[in-house]
C-alpha cells in the first residue's frame, strides 16, 4: 500500500477514490498535495535582455520615436541599448522648425541629433509636410492671383525643403538616412478618381485658380519630392544615402493601401524621385498578418518600383481591438483596462509582436521604428480616447515585456 501511495500521489490521484471511498481501514486520509499545473512561464530576468538593435542587425536598423527629453531622462540608456535610430517625434515637423517665413527653430531637433551622433545611431527625418502641422505662413498671399499665389507658395515649400535638409546634412553627416517627405497625402476612403487628402491645406493652396485651369492640387507632392532631391543633391547626397520616402497610415487596409499605391504608383510613371513606402504600422492587437505582407508586396509590386524600399515607421500595437465607429465616432471604444491590463491581453500583443518582426524580415523593409519607446509615454493613452494602453516592448518601469521577448527570442512561450 506504501508504494501504490505514492503512485498515486505522483500521479495526482486521491487515495480516498483510489480505495473506493471511506469504508476502509483508514480512519483519516493523509494530506493530499495539490495536482501540479503545467509551469507558467516566467518573464527573464532583464539583466540578461540582449539589445534588440544586435538581433535585428542582420535585417534593418530598428528606431524609436521621441521627444528630445528622452536623450537625458531615464529612456537615455534604454534607448543607447536597443535602439540604432531615433525618429523625432515632434520636433522636426513644421510646427517644431518653421517659426515663420526664413525663420528656423533647430534647438530641440539638435538636442535629438546630437544624441544620436554621439551614440552612432541614424535617424529618420520626419517630416517636411503633413496637412495636420502646416504653418499659416506657408499659405500667406492673395489668393485672386492664383499665378502669383501658387508661385509663393510653391517657393516657400522649396525654401523650407531646402533649408531643413541642408542644416541636418551639414551639421550631423551621415546622421539621417531618411526622410518623411511627404506624410499622409492619401484620402482614408478608396477613391480611384482622387486618391488623395483633398482637405490638406496644401492641396487646397495648390488647386486655388481651379482644377479646370491645371491647378492640380496633388502637385504639392511631387514638388516636395523635387524639391527633397535638390536639396540632396547639393549636399553631395544621392539615394543610397539618404531615402525620400511618402509616408502614410492604414497601408494594411486594402482601401487606403489602394489609394497610397494608386498615389505612388503616378508618382513613378511622372518621374519624380521618390523612393520608398513609410507605412505607419499603428495597429491593434488583432491586426491582420497577411494584409500587413500584402502592404510590403503591393509596394515591391509597382510598376517601375522594383528599387523603392519599404519603411515601418511608427509602430505600436495597442492593447485594445477597437471598431472603426471608435476611430471615427469615438463609439463602441473598448472599456479602460486600467493601469494592470489582463495578461492574457498582453500576450497576445506578444504573439502579434513576434509575427510583425518575422513579417518584416525581408529585403524590401530597410528600417523599423517603434513609435515610442517604453510604455511611460505613448500617445495612444489619448487616442483614439483617453485610456490606459501599453503599445510598446518596454513597460512603465522602462523593463522588457512579453513583447520584445518574443521578438529577441523565437521559442519562447508566453503565458
Ligand atoms: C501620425 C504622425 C506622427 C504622429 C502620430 C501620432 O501618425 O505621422 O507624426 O503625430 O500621428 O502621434
């Protein structure tokens, strides 16, 4: 009996249904130890998190997103770890540099600049237009001329190009290796017609004097791209420098991609030198793996494209699954997780992690930024509500999640 005890202690089996129930001779049944679960997995120790900059160097620098601060607060040296490029999050858009007409605000952008250089880290310059930071200034004049009007216009876009690129490729060499040319010039809705953001101000700038006159509003593109290529040009840049590249969201919608495709696609065939896809990557954690390829092979597929790169550029998966209605309407949004969301939550955002870093694993994608890096500081605690999310690979404290786990480490489990 001694034996088959133990047995059936081993083996998780109760000896008072092993003896048929009570009627025996054992006056009290022993202690019974708990059945043993299968063993959770424990998250490494964060001493011995390897850079992630080291495992992902056979395929594309990896970036994140910040505001000057973080080259002096405690994400300094999280970031000199793991990061081999820094995006500025703000502060080199126009709202940031283009003061006025002629007027040029660099200090925070130096700041971000600096740290980079000193770190041996490169950067992606974003961004020289983007409807949602573009100065008055820019769209100044009397409008009646349209002649004269569109000419100032498109001569302060030059100025502008043209001033910002030279400052960061005189005063950092070899420090910025991209550039946002243009971001978000795609309209959200599939329209084959007008595949463009007829609503940005540079649109409209460009279309006063009347579409029927050849006032085109999308021409603001290909000059921003022309004038982008100038400006590396004389300084002494070509494109295996410094890539010129149109950047957008939502490239893993097929409406949207169609659009941006569409967008790209016209681009080539007039010759303009653009020369890559930024797609923002700003996704949810049910997020579509084979849309998310299809983004990259609709950019390797264009006609005349063979040689433009694909960029993931602002990455993050929110810990939510919203509908569109919560995008658009602010309705039927997810309920606040609070300040501990469920595990079960953050693994999957682990899991979605592990396949976005396979799927960016091929040639055309040359560079992958996170917008952000470590949990303390995202904006999508107030978009597309105010919430709590946890979009990133580090958590609060700045220490590696589930998610940069199952990036750095293709057989670990998560919980
Ligand atoms: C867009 C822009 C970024 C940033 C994010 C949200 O994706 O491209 O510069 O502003 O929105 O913060």
């Amino acid at each position: 009996m001694g034996n088959l005890r133990a047995v059936l202690f081993a083996a998780g089996v109760t000896l008072l249904a092993a003896c048929g129930g009570g009627g025996g001779g054992l006056t009290s049944p022993p202690a019974q130890p708990a059945p043993v679960p299968p063993s959770t997995p424990q998250l490494p120790d964060p001493a011995s998190a390897p850079p992630l900059k080291t495992m992902l160097d056979a395929y594309f620098p990896v970036g994140a997103a910040i505001e000057p601060a973080s080259t002096t607060n405690a994400d300094a040296s999280l970031l000199v770890k793991h990061m081999s490029s820094l995006t500025a999050e703000n502060v080199m858009k126009p709202e940031t540099i283009g003061t006025a007409e002629g007027v040029y605000n660099f200090a925070p952008a130096d700041t971000l600049l600096a740290f980079a250089q000193t770190n041996h880290m490169k950067v992606r310059g974003h961004t020289f237009v983007w409807h949602q930071t573009a100065p008055a200034w820019f769209f100044a004049g009397d409008q009646a001329d349209a002649v004269t009007y569109r000419a100032a216009v498109r001569n302060r876009l030059r100025a502008y190009i043209h001033a910002v690129f030279a400052h960061f490729a005189t005063n950092y060499p070899g420090t910025v290796h991209a550039w946002d040319v243009v971001n978000e010039a795609a309209s959200d809705v599939r329209n084959a017609a007008n595949p463009y953001r007829t609503t940005s101000p540079w649109y409209v700038a460009y279309e006063v004097g009347g579409r029927a006159n050849g006032y085109r509003g999308e021409d603001y593109i290909a000059d921003a791209f022309t004038f982008a290529n100038e400006a590396r040009t004389n300084a002494g840049l070509t494109s295996t420098d410094v890539k010129l590249m149109l950047n957008d969201y939502n490239t893993e919608v097929p409406g949207k991609r169609a659009n941006v495709m569409q967008i790209v696609q016209s681009l080539l065939a007039a010759g303009v030198p653009i020369d890559g896809v930024g797609h923002q990557m700003h996704v949810q954690r049910s997020v579509n793996l084979t849309e998310v390829k299809a983004a990259f092979e609709a950019v390797e597929n264009l006609s005349g494209g063979s040689s433009l790169v694909n960029h993931v550029t602002e990455l993050d998966v929110s810990i939510y699954d919203d509908p569109g209605s919560c995008f658009e309407a602010k309705t039927g949004c997810q309920a606040d997780y609070g300040a501990n969301p469920p595990q079960s939550v953050l693994s999957q955002q682990a899991t979605v992690y592990r396949e976005l870093f396979n799927a960016f694993k091929r040639p055309s994608v040359t560079s992958v930024t996170l917008w952000g890096i470590a949990d303390n500081h995202t904006w999508l605690n107030s978009f597309p509500v105010a919430r709590t999310n946890r979009p990133l690979l580090f958590d609060t404290a700045g220490l590696p999640k589930w998610a940069f786990w199952t990036v750095v480490d293709p057989s670990i489990s998560v919980p």
